[in-house]
C-alpha cells in the first residue's frame, strides 16, 4: 500500500528525537531494514536461529525504556531472514507500565527513521469470537481502540487527521494469510480491540467488547499500529490466542499466557519466516 505520509513525519512537541535513535543504531549497524517486526509475549522465540546482525538492549538506546513485563526482553535486533534484512523489536513498551503513549510507540518511529516501510506487530490476546481458542494464530483485520486515549494527541498533523480506513494493509494481509496456508494453518482474520489494562477484562467488559464488534482483546498494538500509519508504515498484524476471554472459559493467568506463546513458538516462527519473504516480495511489486 503507497503511503502519502510526509517523510520525516513529524513528532510529538516534546520528546526524544527517534532520528537520533536511528543514527545511533546506524553507527553499530549500517544495514537498512526494509522491515520492522515486534515479537508480542510468546513470539519472542520466533526469531531463534537466525542470524542477528546487531542486537542492542532497549536500555541502551536513547529514547527506549526498559519493558517491565516477564516475557518481554527488551531488546532491538537487526537480523537476516533469509535475504531480506529486519529490524525486530523482541519485547515492547505497554501504557499499563506507567508509559505514556507517545513512549509506547517511539520504538515504532525508530523503526521508520531505520528506513523499514512495512511493519507486522505481533501480539498475545484472549479470545472472544466463539472459534478462537488457545493456540490459534489469527490475522487482524481492524482494531478498537479502547485505550481511552490517542498516541498522536499533542502531535502536529500538517497533513490533517490520520486515515484509518484501512490501518492493516490487504496486502500485508494477503501474505499473513498465505503464510498460515504455508504452514497448514486455516488463515483466519479478528477485530483486536486494546484495553489500557493491567489487569485481565471482567466478563461485562468481554461482553460489552462483543457487542461493538471485537473478536480479540488484548493490552498492545493499536498505538503502535496507529503511529505506524502516522509514519506511513504499511502494518499487519497477528494475535495468538492464548486464552479463551474472560468468562468465557476459565480463570486467566499470566503464567497461561505465557505457556501458549511458548508453545507455539516453532510454528510462529515458521509463520513469520515465510511472511517476511512474501511481504517484502508484494512491497517489491508495488514500489
Ligand atoms: N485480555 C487482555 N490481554 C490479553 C489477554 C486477555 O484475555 N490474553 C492475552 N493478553
């Protein structure tokens, strides 16, 4: 999908510069990727035994904060997927950290001031829509922000409001879809909806989050997803579903969630290996 965005898009008033950032990056690493992929819980195994070009921990890059969260590293890899070079994000800021939204989502300005112009976000998520169960990967088609706030608040819009008729690409889609066949996977597509967290939903909440259209809900993505397109990034995304949502099935534990992203690491890996190829192969199409 051709993006009109402004290059460079410009940035919340106050803030680190995500240029700087990059420069920083440059210097250890001069390889632009064409690609950004951020590993949600459970994916953080995806990107074993690759080769990783550079790897730099959030802590050590302006800008970045280290994630507070079990599961998420905190770590920003340049690696090789077969030919194609990817900057991955293996671990990710939450607002339920404490962060505000413009912190969230500056890893996601870095990526685009690397040069990468399509970005897949990964992410855990409960599963509302009655055939979404532990363990299955879904595409995701559309998102409900309910995280009661806008990670552009405060930022000039010279090019007015952000269109999000279409925040993930068909296209980008299109390859998620193809890769899951790849791997024998039904390709299936959810609406994600954010919730600010941190704790799990109540059963109203689960409810009431069905009735507006929600397939899926998680705590992360829509900010990102959001700046992206502010960026002009062309996004996809993709849930595993790790549990059923709340009061549709048992008790919900983090320990849970993190079991099935686990467990099915080898088949993400698979799945996001083959993304890759065709995403940068579709990108090659329409440039
Ligand atoms: N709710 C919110 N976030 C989640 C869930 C859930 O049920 N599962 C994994 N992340």
């Amino acid at each position: 999908m051709p993006t009109d965005a402004p290059h460079p898009p410009p940035l919340p008033a106050s803030g680190p510069d995500p240029s700087a950032t990059a420069e920083f990056i440059r210097r250890t690493c001069p390889l632009r990727p064409s690609l950004g992929l951020v590993l949600g819980s459970g994916f953080a195994g995806a990107v074993q035994d690759l080769p990783v070009t550079a790897c730099f921990e959030f802590a050590e890059l302006p800008g970045f904060h280290r994630p507070g969260v079990p599961g998420h590293s905190g770590q920003l890899l340049i690696v090789r997927f077969d030919e194609v070079t990817v900057a991955v994000l293996r671990g990710r800021l939450h607002a339920y950290e404490g962060h505000d939204l413009p912190t969230v989502t500056f890893p996601i300005r870095v990526l685009a001031a690397l040069g990468a112009r399509q970005l897949l976000l990964t992410n855990a998520a409960g599963g509302i829509r009655d055939d979404f169960h532990p363990g299955d990967l879904v595409i995701v088609s559309d998102h409900l922000n309910a995280l009661g706030a806008s990670p552009l608040r405060g930022v000039p819009l010279p090019g007015g409001f952000v269109d999000l008729s279409e925040v993930y690409s068909r296209p980008l889609r299109q390859a998620l879809a193809e890769a899951l066949q790849s791997t024998g996977l039904a390709p299936r597509e959810g609406v994600y909806a954010a919730m600010p967290g941190p704790s799990f939903e109540t059963p109203a909440e689960i409810r009431a989050l069905r009735t507006l259209g929600a397939d899926l809900v998680g705590m992360s993505t829509v900010a990102e997803a959001i700046v992206a397109r502010h960026c002009g990034l062309e996004v996809a995304a993709l849930s595993c579903v790790t549990n059923r949502a709340a009061g549709l099935g048992g008790r919900i534990s983090h320990e849970e969630v993190t079991e099935v992203g686990h467990r099915i690491s080898p088949l993400a890996q698979r799945v996001l290996r083959r993304f890759v190829t065709l995403a940068t192969a579709s990108a090659s199409l329409s440039a």
